[in-house]
C-alpha cells in the first residue's frame, strides 16, 4: 500500500493561500510553506520532515478516545496560534523551530488495526509537546519523591529580576551559585536529594524584567533549610523572604515539571506576553537543561528522543474503526478533517473555531 503524502512529511498550511478545508479538499503540498509569506506559491524553506511516531504495537484497547481529542485539539489551537505569532519575528534564530511548530500534530493517523500515530514539533514553546514531556518527567521522578515521603520539601529558590538579553548568562551564573550551594548541603548531608527545575516568568506590569527562578523537591527538611541558607549566603541581593520551603506533594510535583515558559502571563485575564518577549526568552532558553537531578541517578535515562518515540498516550478510535483514516489539521476551523472525505473528526461546528485575527 502506498503511504499517504501526509504521513510522509510535515506541512504547514499557507495563511494567503486559499486552504484546502475551503477549496475542494485537495491535500496540501508536501513543501514547508511560510505562513506570513505574502506570495502564495512561496516557499520560504523546506525542512527534513521527522517520521511520525508509530504506536502499532500497541494494543488499540489501550486508548483514550474521543474525550482526549477534544483536549489535544484545545491545545493545538493554542500552539497554533502562538508559533503563529512568533513567526512574525523574521530575523528570529528559532525561526526554524517555529515553522516546525506551526505544524505540529498536523496529521492524525488512524490505522485498520486501531493504532494510531501523530507527529511531534518537541519545542518548549508547544503546548502539545510540553504536556507530553511533564507527563514523562513526572512519570520519571515520582516514584523517587514517593520513597521521600512526608519529609520532603517543596523549595523556591529566587533572586531580582533580570532582563530578556540577560536571561541566559543569568541562567548560568544562577546554576553555577546553585552547584555551589548544593556541595555545602552535601557536606552536612551526605544522603540529601533534589530534582530541580527552572521556571521563567513574566508579569504584565513589569513587561520589561523576566523572572528567574528554581523550583526543587528536597528530600529531607533538614536539608531544605541548609540549601536555603547557602543559596541567601551565595546570593547577597536575593529577598531572604521570598526563598519558601512548603510541604510536598503530588501537586508540587506537578508544578515542578510544568512547561518552562508561559505563552500567557496571567491565566485570569487571558493576556499574552509580548511577541518579541516571548521569542527572546525561547532564544535564551534553547538548548539549556532546564529539568535535573542532584544526589542520585534516576533509574531511568531521559531520552528527548525516547520520549516522543515510545509515546504511551494512545488515541482509541471511536468512529471510521476498522479503516486507514488520515485525519488533517484545518486552522480556519480549529479542527482534524478527512481530506478526502471532507469529514471533521469531532463536528463541533462553530464551538471552538480558531479566529485567525485574534492572533496576528
């Protein structure tokens, strides 16, 4: 049987371009397509596509089924919009990573045998990729915290805000006082451990400074309190009241694995950083370690690879069953369609449409 164009490469819809889910529902080209491009037969560059992660092997009882397409595509239009933004920086070095964004888990495929496959981006800045990689991590490392018990602590470790051109060599230097804090602990408590993880933010009032900051799980109190100490002592112009230990638990672990970066500052208002901001913090961002382990060796390696490769989350079919089904994402209508069909995957109609202006 002959593979379907689409689940050979990776494709990016052309905004200018009349789409196929409003001109006769032909594929689209298999060429990466600019976005923004104001020709509509230009192609700004073409990317080696990455193979699509192949589940067959696994059982097609083991689903999720239609409540957990209704999550990923709430999520799709999100990241859709948000590398749709960010493709508006022309001059960005992760201009790239973007276009690759912009199509992520752009094709859904569902085979006879009810296994399914989709394509991953794997940017921090996707909302898609980042809950497929929490999900990991805190499969990872739960079992570790677990062993902890009661006794662990949940530590927020901070010092003054820094700016976006700063952010990276902030990164390093605040690493580096952290290494150096953590040697102190271990003298003290030889069988201290910690997983630490990075968070950047950015508030609307204070659009012009990132803040910077650790979040561990602590295995004891005792060595909660010790590395606080150092880090105040390695820090002098940190705030010794806003460097907290609070009990742990699963939700702590939850935070502490959460995305790195938040495309939107603040939740209740349904704000969104500045476009420019946000790209310069993904630029400062790229290629840091921004999860690790300090005092043991988690059983199981973390491969980025690995992750997306041996994916677990499997969509169970709950119509088409029994056929090959390419299901193709349609940003005019915030939804999967069967090119050849002209079917929508869930037929929400107009619930959740994806307003292309509410994003420019």
């Amino acid at each position: 049987m002959t593979p379907h164009p689409l689940y050979q490469t990776q494709t990016l819809l052309s905004l200018t371009d009349p789409s196929p889910c409003s001109s006769g529902l032909s594929p689209p080209s298999k060429a990466l397509t600019d976005p923004l491009s104001t020709d509509p037969g230009h192609v700004h560059l073409t990317v080696e596509s990455t193979p699509l992660d192949t589940l067959r092997n696994v059982p097609p009882h083991q689903g999720e089924g239609e409540t957990s397409i209704r999550k990923h595509t709430g999520r799709k239009v999100k990241s859709y919009a948000t590398f749709r933004r960010l493709l508006h920086i022309q001059d960005s070095p992760n201009r790239k990573e973007y276009l690759r964004g912009v199509n992520c888990a752009s094709v859904l495929v569902w085979f006879p045998d009810g296994s399914t496959t989709r394509n991953y981006c794997r940017s921090k800045a996707c909302v898609v990729c980042a809950v497929i990689r929490s999900a990991r991590l805190r499969e990872k490392y739960e079992p570790h915290v677990n062993q902890w018990g009661k006794d662990a602590q949940f530590v927020t470790l901070t010092d003054k805000n820094c700016h976006v051109d700063d952010l990276r060599s902030t990164h390093r230097e605040r690493v580096r006082r952290f290494d150096k804090a953590w040697k102190r602990v271990k003298r003290k408590y030889p069988d201290a451990k910690c997983i630490r993880s990075t968070e950047v933010e950015c508030k609307h009032k204070r659009p012009d400074t990132i803040h910077h900051h650790f979040h561990e799980i602590v295995n004891t109190y005792a060595a909660s309190v010790e590395l606080r100490e150092a880090w105040i002592d390695l820090n002098p112009s940190c705030s010794p009241k806003a460097q907290k230990i609070v009990k742990s638990n699963k939700k702590k672990l939850v935070e502490l694995v959460k995305y790195a970066t938040k495309g939107i500052a603040d939740q209740r208002e349904g704000r969104r950083l500045p476009t420019k901001l946000l790209d310069g913090i993904l630029v400062a961002l790229k290629g840091l370690k921004l999860v690790s382990t300090h005092g043991f060796s988690p059983s199981d390696t973390y491969d980025e690879d690995q992750v997306f490769e041996e994916l677990t989350t499997q969509i169970r079919p709950w119509k088409r069953i029994g056929e090959l089904v390419f299901w193709s994402w349609c940003p005019e209508l915030g939804e999967y369609m069967d090119y050849s069909t002209g079917e929508l995957l869930l037929d929400h109609g107009s619930s959740t449409p994806f307003q292309t202006s509410g994003y420019a």
